[in-house]
C-alpha cells in the first residue's frame, strides 16, 4: 500500500489564506482530500508496524486473518486503487483506525483487529476483484464501510466475490446473492429466508454522499454532546426525510453560492443521522476528528438549517484535516468564553468555532441579498447576531500564544476576511 498526498507543512501560501477566508476553491479542496488519504495511509502503516511488533503474542488463528486481510487489500488495490481509496478514506474506516490504534495490547486490541476484514471486504467488491474468505462474526455482523451491513444471526459466513457481485453463505447453508456492480446498489435491500439479511446504504441525491445508519463506527461510544446522543437506527433514520431535505437544501446553496455547494459535495462522505432530541430546540451536529467528511446531525427542520449546518461542520472538516497536515495550535489548557457556547472553550475550540462561524458569515453575506427571498431575512439577522461572536473569537486567538506560526498566519488570514465581510455594506459580487 503506498501513500500519496503532501507531507506536512507542504500547502502553499496562497492556499493556506484562501482556506483561512473559507474560499471554497477546488485546488484547496484537492489538497485537503490529498492529505486525508495521506494520513489514512500513515494510520494503516502504523497498524501494520504495530502488528508486526506484537505478532509474537498473538493467537496464530489472529496472525492468519490479518495477513490473509492485508493481502486482500492489497490484491484490491492493485486491481483498481482509485476504488480502494473510496473505502480507506471512508469516514468509519479513520474511526476504526483510530479506535484499534488507541487499544493497548491484549484482547481488545485483537478483536478491534477485526475490522480489518471489513475494510479489506469493502476495498475487494468496490474494486470487482474476485475472492473467497469465511469470516467469523461474534457479534453477528459485518459492516462494509460505505457500503452496508451484513446481518448473520448464526455468526459465520463465506463471501465470494466477483465483479462487485457477492455471494454470502452461512453456516446452515442459507445463501444470500448480493447482485450488480459494487458498491452492491446503495438503498436497495435483498434478504433471505432465515439468519441472513443485507442492509445497504442510501445515496443522498445529486451525488456520492450517503445516509449511514448501519455502521457501527458511525457515532462514538459516549454519543453526541452533553446528552450523550446516540445514532438513529433504522428503521427511525427516515431516509425518505433525509433525502428529501437534501435535496432542497442542495439547490438553495447551489443557488445561493455554487462554488460552496461544489465544495460540500466534494467533502462530505456520509450523513449520520441522530437520535431525536427529548426536548425542542435547534438540531445538534457534530463533526468526530478521527471521521473528518461524516456529518453527524438530526434532522434539520428545513433546508435553511440544513445549508447553515453542511456549511458549518464542512468546515470543521477542513480544519481538521488541515491541522493534520499544518499544525495550527500547540497543547495548552487556557479556557477562553465565546458566544455561541456556554462553556469555555480551550484555543483549538475557540479557533475551530470561529472557522465554522466564519464561513457562515460568508454564507449569510451572500443569503441577504439571494434568490431565496424567504432567506433573506433570518441570514441578515443572524449574520448581525454572529459578526460580533466571531469578532471576539478571533481577537482571543490574535493574543494567544498556543498558536503555531502557520495557526497566526491562518487567524490573520481569518481577520482580513472578518473586516471585509463587516465592513462591506453592498451586495455581493
């Protein structure tokens, strides 16, 4: 497996500042998804170095299933790379990645070394190559990222693979055929008679971004937020709503500012819906760090929010990603108060808020003065409301001395556009 992408600290200057004004330009957008798949590639580099450190200790029946899964992926990515990419870049497989390499050796470590299977099962059908493994499944599923989740209530299965096409069959001899080019028809659902059952995933319209509401990686273990939110199961996701707000919600931004519905498009992998809240009040979101592309949210109650929310954690996307690649802030512990949060902030919250409320000021810049008249207004308003939040933020973070030079060189950046957008009383061009 070979990693592709820049190393770190390699963005240009002008890339850097057009990143830092929140310009959706699709050269930065190439770099960015450069340096995710680079990190991706670093992550499993690193499991195979640990594996390799620990081989010694582990059960041998461990040591074949990861080798024979190392294999496969690399059989797949010789296949088609670009295909392999998809399934590595996937927002769940940086969770798992993540979650396997933060276990201390012993049992856990092991059974989280699993999930390879599924990454290399995912990797193999999106790239049409053809294979036969048996997986055992304690937990009685199989979730192939970005793809859909395999239900096998006896615990063992046997894959065949050929051309995108699946044939699975359970111990008890139960055979479920999963037809068609990968990734195996998202939204469609095939079952059989008995133990097995196919769930796939659902495109969103107008492009590649999914509604995940299978995969157990989707939502960290302690939830969402101060309520611990937990994710929507099916069938309480209501893709039909999900969809329908999508789609609305993408031709209000595309009218509004196209280039920025280009750039949602292209970064946003997956939404993952969650649990209703108990009470009213405005739908919670989140972007998880190690699943930088997944949008985590409950429904929005129509498609201005959820504009405001792609806008809003699309750019915690960014930052995350371009943290990673240009460190923008060092470990400190001052807590710092901002508007839109009741709890103090340390600076990489603070800088992080600022980012996404920043490019929500651009938004509602454009908004004010739109086609969609019905939006004109709430956007004046709250861009009244947050000019002011933001200004605070980023004068706490213009005296912060947690920042890296390029993190000073991103808030001056920020400020320039800050003003621009403060000061500019006429309409947009």
């Amino acid at each position: 497996m070979r990693a592709v992408g820049p190393a770190s600290g390699s963005v240009p200057g002008d890339l850097l500042a057009a990143l830092a004004r929140t310009r959706p330009l699709p050269a930065a957008t190439a770099v960015l998804r450069a340096a995710l798949h680079a990190r991706r590639m670093l992550l499993l580099k690193s499991l195979l170095v640990r594996f390799d450190e620990v081989r010694g200790t582990l059960p041998a029946a461990v040591r074949r299933r990861f080798e024979d899964d190392w294999a496969l992926l690399e059989r797949a990515e010789e296949a088609d790379a670009t295909a392999v990419r998809a399934v590595l870049d996937y927002p769940t497989t940086g969770a798992w990645l993540a979650a396997v390499l933060g276990e201390p050796d012993g049992p856990a470590f092991q059974e989280r070394l699993a999930g390879l299977g599924a990454v290399a099962v995912a990797a193999a059908l999106r790239a049409g190559c053809r294979f036969t493994t048996t997986r055992v499944l304690p937990a009685g599923t199989l979730p192939l990222p970005g793809i859909g989740l395999l239900r096998c209530a006896r615990g063992r299965a046997r894959l065949s693979g050929r051309a995108g096409a699946v044939r699975i069959t359970d111990s008890a001899g139960q055979t479920l055929l999963l037809p068609g080019a990968a990734p195996v028809g998202p939204g469609t659902r095939w079952t059989a008679d008995g133990a097995l059952a196919w769930s796939a995933l659902h495109t969103l319209p107008g492009g590649t971004a999914v509604l995940d509401d299978v995969d157990p990686h989707r939502v960290p273990a302690g939830g969402i937020g101060p309520a611990a939110l937990p994710a929507a199961e099916r069938p309480y996701s209501d893709h039909a709503a999900w969809a329908a707000r999508w789609r609305d919600a993408h031709a209000l931004l595309a009218a509004t500012h196209p280039a920025r519905a280009g750039e949602t498009t292209a970064l946003v992998r997956a939404v993952v819906p969650l649990a209703p809240p108990a009470a009213g009040g405005p739908p919670l979101s989140a972007t998880v760090r190690t699943a930088p592309g997944a949008v985590l949210a409950q429904l929005p109650a129509d498609r201005r929010e959820l504009v405001e929310l792609l806008v809003h954690e699309t750019h915690h996307t960014k930052l995350a990603v371009l943290d990673e690649l240009v460190p923008l802030w060092r470990p400190g512990g001052t807590l710092h108060q901002v508007g839109w949060r009741r709890d103090p902030r340390p600076v990489p919250g603070v800088l992080q808020g600022a980012y996404a409320h920043l490019a929500l000021l651009d938004l509602w810049w454009r908004a004010r003065t739109g086609p969609a008249w019905v939006w004109r207004r709430r956007a004046a308003e709250r861009f009244e409301t947050c000019r002011e939040q933001v200004a605070e933020a980023l004068s706490v973070l213009a005296d912060s001395d947690e920042l890296t030079p390029h993190g000073r060189e991103f808030v001056r950046h920020m400020g320039s556009h800050h003003a621009h957008l403060a000061g500019t009383a006429h309409s947009p061009g």
